[in-house]
C-alpha cells in the first residue's frame, strides 16, 4: 500500500470562476487527475462575431496520461458544452447520471464522437473509482432533472461539490434534494466545500419550481380565448412538464417549437423524464386545425436571441407562425446577465403586434438563496470553503455567508482560474499557477482567432479601412500606377472627394520623401506612408481606421 500520509490534494479550477459559464476544475492526487464539469461560455458583447468560448485544458493535456474522466453535474451548456471539441484531444470516458448522458450524447452524436467516446451512466447514492479518487452522485435539485453535486473522496480528505443546486422541497419530478446525505457525510469531516454562488446575493429561499406550475394555471384560466405562447429555456424540463400539465387540464394542444428545445424534450421523452398525455403533443403543422383558443406553443428564445424562435416569430421572419392580436406571451425566464437589452427589445416588438406580454412571476431560479446555502454550509461543516460558480461579487457574497457561519477568513480562498490551491488536513495554500483562459470558437475554427484578431476586428468595427494600392517598378522604385485609396467602412467616398483627394497627395508626398531618401526596402515605405496618412486623417476626421498599403511591382 502507497504511503498516502504526506501527499497532498490539488484544486485547480481551470474557468467558471470569472464568469457564469466555462465551468471546469481538475483534481489531482499524485497519479490521477479527475475533471468535474466542461463547459462553455457565451461570447462577450466585444468578443465580434465569436461563437462560443470555450476553457483553455493545456495542463490536462500535458498530463494526459493522468486523466482519468469527465465527471458532469448536470446537463447544461455551462457544464458540458464544451465537450465536443475538448474531448478531440482529452479522450477520457464521461460519468453522469442518465438525463445527462442523455444529452450529452445527441451533442457528440452532431461533431460525430459518438463511436470513440465511453459514456457511463450513473445512478445517484452510486459511487464511481477513478485512480486515488472515489467519487459519490448525491442527488440535487436544479433547473434541469438529474443534477448532482459531488463528494470527492481521496486520501487526502473529502471535498464535496454541489453542482448547481437549489433545495426543493417538493419538486415536479423525483426527489427532494438528499439533504440527509450531506450531513452523513458533514459528520465524517470534510476538508473542502465548492458551493454554487449564482445567487450568493439573494435573502431568502428560493421558491420550489411547482410555484411555477400555479402561476400557469391561473394564466391559462383567465386568458380562455387566446393563444398562448411559452418561452422558457430548453432544457428546462420540469417547467415543460407544468405547462403541458396546465395545457392538458384546460383542454389545449401543445406544440414545441425550437431546435434545442425539441431535442431536449425528445431526449427527456425517450429516457422517461417528461410524461405526456395522449394526443396532446402535435406537429406545428397541425397548428391551422386548431382554434386559438386550443393552442399553447412553448418555445425557445426566452433570452431576446435573435435566431430563436420566440425573435423570429416577433420580427416576422418565422415561416410557420406570426404574431397577432390578442396573443398572450408569456416569458418563463429571467433575463441573463447581460441579456436585459435583447429581452426588452422582443417584449417592444411582441407589443407592437398587439400581443399580451406577462413576463413577471412565471419563472423561479434554479439557484439556491442565502439561505439555502447556509443549510448546506452547516450539514457539510468543512473546513475551507471555495466559493465557485459565478461572477466575483457572487463569490465574495458567499465568502460572507461562510464567515458568518464561522469558517475563519484565512479558510475561505477566493480563487481564480488557473490557481493550485494544495490541500491536506492541517493546511490549504494555492501554490502554483498554471495555463488557463478562454479559447474562442468562431465557425469551424477552433483558437484561431486570438486576442490580435479581435482587436483588428474591434479596430476595424470602430473606424473602418483604408488600402492603398500602387504599382512600383522593379529596381528603379519609380511609381507605374496610383496610389489608388480604397475606403470600406471609413468614410462614404462619393461624399468625400475632397478628402481623398489630399489623402492621395498625402501618400505621394510620402513616396516621393522615400525616393529623395533612397528608401528601397518595401516594409520601410509601407511604415512610412501608413503613418504620413494615419496623421493626416486624424487631424482631418479625429477617426484611426486600419491602413493597408499594398505594392505590386512590375
């Protein structure tokens, strides 16, 4: 038997601690290293035109031969997003509950990794060894079925994880949180809490995901003549199941309308997550057999996303469905951080085309409160506490609940991405940093546009180009043709003749400098005429648009 007394645990988160999303955290005990979550992030409003954001796993890749699996909480893109294209180099098996595997398969089954990829399903109260580590399922409640939070058992000492989580007493499907379970585990000692803070700053509990269910209810009763229309995010599953439940009780047809939402929702159907009465779900097809009267279409595009669904149907660019008069909308979500603008913007459009928009109540988080985190923090009692899962004020609203509770200030680490923080018994100290960040995807490519591109993008988003294009004669340097300026983005050219005019005699004064100063080498005279005009157009127009010099020589 190894002699495990003085070895110590490593935490290294390597994203999701500046940011909702990007969740990602190596653990590491001598030989192996278990990763808990893969997650993406959405873009950055200066991030142009990028995709997605997914973590930068250079350490994971340069102790491949360490990594033992993925571990996932639960479903969502923050926590298995990134997959797909992490799983390209990191070739690890995956463990996760059934509603998980569930979807994470249909995502590896689109970038066909499906073949080469070992998924294993477990159950919660089941536990999973991956080298030193054993790692225990505890069932959680959230937004989406099947979540978990994790405990992390090494020889080190335990670290438990909660995932994201809220406590619900009574939720819609399956069982309340096991609350019994964190504190069996709280009893034995635990080295280290990672507690969800998306919520850190709310008082409170958060309301059980049924309060939703009445609030439909008492919609669908008092708009009897209208049609109702549901946005609500896709992998949102219990709130589906409510507004289906609703739909069916008032005698309405219910039709999904949205690419991920039907996919999730026929991922949930298939594994036994939704039940749905007979006749009650139809094709979007069907929609013009039905009085309005009789219809209720959950969709997608809750968050103002200008390909959604609910966007399409707003601006009148959706094939299969407008908007009309007396349409009651209603917006079963919160706007996203960062997301206010695009919501208010589809609430004025929705508006416009004389549709009752009911955005207030219909929605309960999937996060736990203040208080609920103090439950947690006082069945786990552990010994340091690392906040994780948000925005840094979320995390330093959660340091202040574990200080209130007593943990002392010296064991509350407040960590970054990319920190070691090494742990035993009797110390916890973060004594490394290692490569970490965000890797951006924009189409197919994968890290190939960096933080030079965006800035020419930026750069070019701002003030527009300019190129100027002549032709030089081989040796002798004597201009053949131009300079010709091409303007994109700068200025309307057939409006500014003038200006372009001087901007020409500007770059030719310039070449004619280099001619009296013998100046040959091509690199020299494109610096010297980007930087003749650059000066003269700002003093001109106060703007800085890119320069591009191009010289073909004969």
């Amino acid at each position: 038997m190894k002699n495990f007394n003085n070895s110590k645990l490593k935490i290294i988160p390597l994203g999701g601690l500046e940011q909702i999303g990007l969740n990602i955290t190596a653990f590491e005990f001598e030989d192996s290293i278990i990763v808990v979550d893969c997650g993406l992030a959405f873009p950055e409003d200066d991030m142009l035109g990028i995709d997605l954001v997914i973590p930068d796993v250079t350490y994971l890749k340069n102790n491949i031969e360490k990594v033992k699996g993925f571990v996932i909480t639960h479903g969502h893109e923050d926590h298995i997003g990134a997959l797909p294209y992490i799983l390209r180099d990191i070739n690890v098996p995956i463990y996760a509950t059934k509603l998980t595997v569930g979807i994470i398969e249909r995502k590896l089954k689109e970038h066909n990794l499906l073949k080469n990829t070992k998924r294993k399903v477990v159950k919660h109260g089941q536990s999973i060894n991956l080298g030193s580590f054993r790692i225990e399922f505890i069932k959680t409640n959230h937004s989406i079925a099947d979540a978990s939070a994790l405990a992390i058992y090494s020889p080190a000492g335990t670290v438990i994880h909660t995932g994201d989580f809220k406590v619900d007493y009574t939720p819609v499907f399956g069982d309340a949180i096991d609350l019994q379970r964190f504190g069996e585990i709280g009893k034995k000692g635990v080295l280290a809490l990672m507690c969800d803070s998306t919520n850190a700053e709310r008082r409170g509990f958060t309301m059980s995901e049924r309060t939703v269910g009445k609030t439909f209810d008492n919609i669908f009763s008092e708009h009897r003549n209208t049609r109702i229309i549901i946005a609500t995010f896709a992998s949102n599953v219990d709130r589906v199941q409510q507004i289906i439940n609703s739909a069916y009780k008032y005698g309405r047809k219910v039709v999904v309308e949205g690419r991920s939402m039907v996919n999730i929702i026929s991922t949930a159907l298939e594994l036994g997550y939704l039940n749905i009465p007979e006749n009650t779900l139809i094709e979007i097809e069907q929609m013009k057999n039905y009085p309005d009267e009789q219809m209720v279409l959950i969709t997608t595009g809750s968050q103002g996303e200008s390909m959604a669904a609910l966007s399409r149907m707003a601006s009148d660019v959706h094939r299969k469905v407008s908007i009309k008069p007396g349409d009651t909308v209603i917006f079963s979500s919160n706007p996203i951080p960062g997301n206010e603008k695009a919501v208010s913007k589809v609430i004025n459009e929705l508006s416009m085309k004389g549709a009752d928009v009911i955005f207030q109540d219909a929605h309960v988080s999937g996060h736990a409160c203040q208080e609920e985190i103090k439950l947690i923090y006082s069945l786990v009692r552990p010994k340091y506490a690392l906040p994780v899962h948000g925005e840094y004020r979320h995390r330093k609203a959660q340091a202040g609940i574990a200080e209130s509770l007593g943990i002392p200030k010296d064991h509350i680490f407040m960590m970054h991405s990319g920190d070691v923080l090494e742990l035993c018994n009797d110390s916890a100290e973060i004594v490394d940093q290692v490569q970490a960040g965000a890797i951006l995807v924009d189409g197919l490519g994968v890290g190939d546009v960096g933080n030079i591109v965006l800035r020419d993008r930026q750069h070019l988003a701002e003030d527009g180009i300019l190129i100027v294009v002549l032709t030089l004669e081989k040796y002798t340097n004597q201009v053949l043709a131009g300079p010709d300026i091409v303007s994109r983005g700068f200025v309307y050219v057939r409006e500014s003749e003038s200006l372009m005019d001087e901007a020409k005699h500007v770059v030719e004064h310039a070449l004619d400098e280099c001619m009296d100063r013998r100046i040959s080498d091509w690199g020299k005279i494109k610096n010297i005429i980007k930087d003749s005009l650059s000066d003269f157009l700002w003093k001109k127009t106060k703007r800085n648009p890119m320069i591009l010099p191009i010289i073909m020589e004969v």
